[in-house]
C-alpha cells in the first residue's frame, strides 16, 4: 500500500471517529439536560413533603408529644450527634457503568475514600454500598471491600426502580446490621462540564432541618390537620423524603457523568481534527509531489523523443 493510499484511509478512520464523537456529544448535552429536568421537578414534590412533616411536627409539639424514635421501617425519625455511638456506618457512592466519561469515577473514589479515612473506622464497622460498576476497582485497590453493588442505570426510566430496591437494601441494613448512619457520595452538577463531589448524610436527620420545618409559617388559610396515626404519617413521609434524596443522587450523579463525557468528547473532537488537519496536510503534500513527478517524467520522455 502507498503512502497516499494510507494517508487516505487514515483520513477516512478520522473523519468516521469524528461522526462517532459529535453524535456521542449531543446524546451526553441531551442526557444532562433530561437529567437536570427530572432533578428540578423533585422541588415541588419535596415541598410537599415538607409540609406534611410540618404538620406532624407542629402536632406533636403543640400537644406536648414526641414522635416515635422509629418510624417502622427502620429510620430513624429524630437525629442523633455525630459524636453518639451509631453503631456501623452505611456509605453509599455513586460511579457509572459505562466508560468514556473522563476522571469522573477517580474522582468521587478518591473524594470518599479521603473522607472516610477522617473518621478512622474499623473494617467490620464500615459498609459500603456500590453503585456503578467502574467504581469497584478504585475501591478495592485502596483496600476498602464492597458489601453491595448496584448497576447504574442508563436512562431516566431506570431510576425509580433501583431507588427502591436501595431502600429495601436499607432498611435490611438498618434491622439487620445496625447501621446507625448513612452517607451518599456522588458527583453533583455545576454546569454542562463542571462537577464537583458531594456528600449528604442521609441518615440520622438532621435536627436543625426539622427545627427549620416545625418553624415556617403555614401558608395557606386553611388549618392543617391529620386523621391517621402520627407514626404511620411520618412513616410515609420518611418514605417518599428518603426516596426524592436517592432519586436526586441518582440524577445529579448521571448528569455530572454525562457532562465528564461531554468534556472527554469535546478533547477527543480537538485532537480528531488536528489529526485531520495534519493527515489532510501529509496527503496534499504528498499528492502535489506525486503529480509533480509525473509531470518531470513526461517533459523528459518528450524531451528524449527529439
């Protein structure tokens, strides 16, 4: 094969990888948006939530009760400090399943490994919960072992199923094991190619976040009011409180991902095309000499023929 003939297909494999590359750039900046879009409509639906422990909270107060320390599912509904004893602690990290995303799995391993180092835990009082296949590596090369792994699902419609088996996860975790307090860790999203690791604590409840609750103003002229059990009511709210934190963890997670692809796709596009510019620039160099030396050889066969 010539050397035109292969500046030729390389141009051709470029041009190909560089189709391949824009399509997967507009499917991660349409994935980050549908994602941002499902996060955002959690707003209302926690607003709700909200209000519904308000009530409970403000019942409980006015009449000089306390809710049940256990909601029946195994959460806990008042907060504890950090400094009481609660038992194992539960982490859950958010990775991907799919590569081609840049730094994005090195990044919130590392962020939660240096994290857990801070609190100085013992193995066998550590539980870690996987979600995303590509994370395992980085986890197990740092010495951590991991009790539970779950798939990252690839589209929006994939999430409410695994955030519910989760919480049955959890719930297991916090009858069985005595997992007093869980933490997520994922990537959450700034913009269409910045991200940053996150942590929130799930569990215990944060007691300045429930003060905070007990003490806004009830907007409404109607009286809020409850008929069922306190401690079924706020076993449901709990419910739905615990099932929009996951789902948003799901979804920031899978946005930042998508904008870590986006980002890896945008470098891969630049160097695609300076590769291009260059095979393109070797090829019309090497086609002017070509023609060239064609040209020299016919002025010469007729220069000889007189």
């Amino acid at each position: 094969m010539s050397s035109i003939e292969l500046l030729q297909r390389q141009i051709h494999t470029a041009q190909d990888l560089q189709a391949v590359v824009k399509m997967m750039k507009v499917l991660a900046a349409l994935n980050i948006h549908q994602y941002q879009q499902a996060v955002a409509s959690l707003a209302e639906y926690n607003r709700t939530i909200e209000m519904g422990l308000h009530v409970v909270l403000k019942a409980a107060h006015t009449h000089d009760a306390s809710l049940p320390d256990d909601n029946g599912d195994g959460f806990k509904t008042y907060s504890q400090s950090l400094s009481t004893d609660l038992g194992r602690c539960g982490v859950i990290i958010f990775g991907s399943e799919q590569g081609m995303c840049g730094q994005f799995n090195e990044q919130i391993s590392h962020y939660a490994i240096a994290e857990l180092e801070k609190l100085k835990l013992s193995p066998e009082h550590l539980a870690i919960f996987a979600v995303g296949s590509r994370l395992i590596s980085h986890l197990e090369t740092a010495g951590y072992g991991i009790e539970q792994t779950f798939a990252m699902p690839g589209s929006l419609a994939g999430i409410t199923s695994m955030v519910q088996e989760i919480l049955m996860h959890i719930a297991t975790w916090r009858d069985r094991e005595q997992i007093g307090q869980i933490t997520l860790f994922y990537n959450h999203l700034h913009s269409n190619t910045l991200w940053e690791p996150y942590k929130l604590q799930l569990l215990p409840l944060d007691g300045e976040w429930l003060q905070h609750i007990e003490s806004q103003e009830w907007r409404s002229r109607t009286l809020s009011t409850f008929t069922m059990p306190s401690d079924v009511l706020v076993a449901s709210l709990l419910r739905q409180y615990f099932f929009i934190l996951l789902y948003r963890a799901f979804g920031e997670s899978l946005a930042g991902e998508n904008a870590s692809r986006l980002a890896s796709m945008q470098v891969a596009e630049k160097n695609i095309e300076e590769r291009l510019t260059e095979f393109t620039g070797q090829f019309q160099q090497k086609r002017q000499t070509a023609i060239t030396d064609e040209l020299l050889e016919i002025i010469s066969a007729f220069e000889l023929s007189h």
